[in-house]
C-alpha cells in the first residue's frame, strides 16, 4: 500500500505557531500517514544569515513535539529530518526530494508550502522536475488572494491549494520583536519562546 508522505522544509528561524497550524491542516486535509518536518540546512531564498542548523531543529522537536502524543498526530507520525544538514551546500528542493525517493521508494510525496511562496514557485530550481516527483500544496494564508492561487495552480498543474484558517505570523516578526526586546507570547509554542530565552537567540 503507498503510504502519503509530507514534505514541510523551511528555515524555520524560528518555528511558529502558524508553522505547527499549517503542520495540524495538512496532515487532516490530506491524510498523511508521515509528515517529514526538514529544517533547510543552507537557504537557497534567505539572504540573511540563519541560526545554526541543530537550534533550529531542536525548535522544531520542541514545536511538533507538544502537536500530539509523542510525534504523532492521529496516526501520522512526526519526524524532524536532518537530511538536508546530511547532504551539506545550498538545499535545492529538488535534490532532497530525489534523497527522499531513494529513503521512501514506495510513498507519495506531497510537498507543503505557504501560500506567500506559491506565486514565486516557477523560479523556483528546476520547479519542473518537483511537479513531477511530488503534489505541491499550497495553504492560503492570511491576505492571500484565494481566487488568484487557485488560477495560478490550474495554470501551472499539480498544485493543490489548501484553505486554512488565516494564522498571519512570521519569522522575520519575531525575530524583529526579540531584537526589540518585546514579547513573542503566543506567537511560538511556550517550549520554544522558552528555549529562545535560555539560549539568548536573535538579540
């Protein structure tokens, strides 16, 4: 039987709560039975310096730890993945998909983006060849235009657009507001905005 896998990579600098929300509506909406959470060892689209690669994963254990009982989240199974850190340089989606087929010859791959990252999708690395190794799908977020994503992916093909309830929260926020020295309560699971404090990040 194949088995539907998800794919939710990111820099994740630092997890959030609309991250572990998106996490929730793409494991219900498309019955996945494993959900691969793959933090980007070297950002092909961040020009910005990222945190280390093991603070960041240990965020998200934190994160999608508290989703379910243990990593598991009705009977998907949650797994932080360090295969991007494995194959070192700039993570090119493409390259760990194909990492992946090798890991999993027999899944169906469904690879989750936000909807803020869908219409920039076609200059994404050979976009091409991702269509044809998984569905992308992409989550309406707050202030996207719901209309607008679906046209573009009737237009582009393969492309599923999940409606989510608008969770608005972004990294770049966050990271602006613990420079600031304002608070992020509510914003990141409490394990997370706990290990942020005890390990001085982003000041």
């Amino acid at each position: 039987m194949i088995e539907k896998t998800g794919i939710f990579g990111g820099a994740f600098d630092p997890v959030h709560n609309g991250h572990v929300h998106l996490a929730k509506e793409a494991i219900s909406q498309l019955k996945l039975r494993r959900l691969l959470i793959i933090p980007t060892y070297e950002s092909p689209h961040k020009n910005t310096k990222l945190l280390p690669f093991e603070q960041r994963a240990e965020m998200c254990r934190l994160a999608f730890s508290g989703i379910g009982e243990g990593y598991t989240h009705g009977n998907c199974i949650i797994e932080i993945s360090d295969i991007e850190q494995k194959m070192g340089g700039i993570s090119y989606t493409i390259n760990t998909l194909r990492e992946l087929k090798k890991l999993y010859p027999d899944e169906r791959f469904y690879l989750i983006i936000g909807g803020d990252m869908l219409f920039s999708f076609t200059k994404w690395y050979k976009y091409e060849s991702i269509l044809k190794e998984a569905t992308v799908c992409a989550a309406a977020r707050g202030g996207d235009n719901f209309a607008d994503m679906l046209e573009f992916a009737n237009e582009v093909g393969r492309i599923k657009v999940m409606p989510t309830e608008a969770v608005d929260i972004s990294s770049t926020e966050i990271r602006e507001r613990l420079r600031n020295n304002e608070s992020i309560s509510g914003l990141v699971p409490e394990s997370v905005e706990k290990y942020i404090a005890e390990n001085g990040l982003f000041k």
